[in-house]
C-alpha cells in the first residue's frame, strides 16, 4: 500500500487495488478482518481525571517536590529560631515558596482541563453513522465500524466519517472549513492531481472526516480511519503536545535548577 499522503496523486482503478478492495466495496468478513487489524473508527482516549487528580499530579514533578522540601526546611528553621526567641525571615521565604507552588499547580490543572475539553469538543464532530455499500446493498452502520477500503456513499447534509478518496461526484461540495480555514464550501471533483505536496485545501478528490456535504452527492472509498485521519492528527496532538509553559513556570523551573545545585 502507498502511502496515504500519496492517494491524491492516484487514479480510481490504482486507489481501490491498493486499499484491496472494489468497485462494489469489500465483504462484511473482510471488514470484519480489518476492524480487528485497525480498530474502531474512532478518536482515542486517555483515561480520564478528576480535577483532584490533575491537582496532585501536579506536585509530582521533581524540581517541585524539590521547592517543597525548601519551602519545609524554611519553616523548620523559622519555629526552630522562634522558639529560642530569635526574629527570623525564613517564615516569608517558605510563605512565598508555597505561594508560588500553589499558583503553578492551577495553571497546570487549568491547561491540562482545557486540554481535555477541547478533546472533548473534538469528539463531538464526528459522524454517528456512515452509508456503505459493502459487496451489497447501501445500508447504514455506525460510523466507528468503518475501516479502510470501504465505500462510502455522500449526500447533502452528511458528515464525513473518515478521510476518503472520492471516486463519484456529482456537484459535490463540501465545507472543510476545520481544516482550511475557508468559510466557502470546496467544490469537489475525482481528478488525479500531480503534486504530490499540495496542500489539504487543494485536494479536490479527497474529503476528510467531520467536514460537512453541502451539495450534491458522491461516493468515496475509506483510505484512513480513527486517529490516522487528518482529524485523528489533530485529537493527537492535543493528546501528546507538550504543554507551552508560561512565565512563572519557566522561572519556577529555574529557581528549582538553582536549589538543586546548592
């Protein structure tokens, strides 16, 4: 099989012998075969937290286990010279430490929330259920049982509910705004397109999943499923971006580096 960046740049016959399949779709066993290969058609997910747990992950990482113990030590100091009746600062330097502590602990819960919302958000644009013709009659299965090499029927008002190569298109228009950024809908067509690096926008014979048909109908044959679509990218990047840290955390971290060398 080609590689998936690639199905643009092939013909209809070349597409469908590679994903091994045919013009009337692949058998209820064989899709049976590669949904136990693939998986479900579907976004992954981690396993879900309470803002409680997000809270104490947060006092998990060692340069803020080592301002803690700092901060501790501060206040041991403070009670140890206050009971001798001596003034000491120590009690305003672990005050400030923890403050600090408790600041960045919110904003990673907070980033992390958000993360998990906008995942959330994600998930809710997919498609329920998808029109397929699987060596058969056109029937309707639920959207995570597709798989590659399916064929998927599009009419007005479908989502899209895995990326496709288009094999049939008739007036076929489909809003991509999620992807392109365009608020116009993308007139479609099933031509071979040379440019191997052209961007989404400009692949008039592919539709990805979550955009929206318009107009018109079609019929696509699946080239990717799940977390390999244009739409699975995106759901992983939120799952495994590194966090952009903020200006206290960058600070806090290099005040850590600093006790830790003392």
């Amino acid at each position: 099989m080609l590689e998936n960046c690639n199905y643009h740049c092939m013909d209809i016959n070349s597409t469908i012998e590679s994903l091994k399949s045919t013009n009337d779709g692949i058998s209820e066993d064989e899709a049976k075969k590669r949904f136990e290969k693939n998986g479900p058609n579907e976004i992954e997910e981690k396993d879900r937290k309470t803002i409680f747990q997000m809270f104490i992950d947060q006092f998990k990482d060692f340069l803020i286990i080592l301002l803690i113990v700092a901060a501790s030590i501060s206040l041991i100091i403070y009670i140890i010279e206050s009971s001798h009746g001596a003034e000491s600062t120590e009690i305003w330097d672990a005050m400030v430490i923890f403050t600090i502590i408790i600041i960045n602990a919110f904003i990673g819960v907070r980033n992390e929330y958000s993360s998990e919302k906008s995942l959330e958000a994600l998930k809710k644009l997919a498609a329920p259920k998808a029109k397929v013709i699987r060596q058969g009659p056109l029937r309707e299965i639920m959207t995570r049982e597709l798989v590659p090499g399916d064929l998927v029927i599009l009419e007005t008002g479908d989502k899209i509910p895995a990326d496709l190569r288009l094999i049939e298109a008739v007036n076929l228009k489909i809003q991509e705004a999620a992807f392109t950024g365009e608020s116009v809908p993308v007139e479609k067509n099933i031509e071979v397109i040379d440019n191997v690096n052209i961007s989404i926008n400009e692949r008039k014979n592919m539709s990805y999943s979550t955009t929206v048909v318009t107009y018109g109908r079609g019929k696509g044959i699946v080239i990717n499923t799940g977390m390999n679509t244009e739409y699975g990218k995106i759901a992983e990047s939120i799952l495994t971006a590194e966090e952009k840290k903020t200006p206290l955390q960058e600070k806090l971290g290099k005040l850590g580096k600093k006790l830790g060398n003392l």
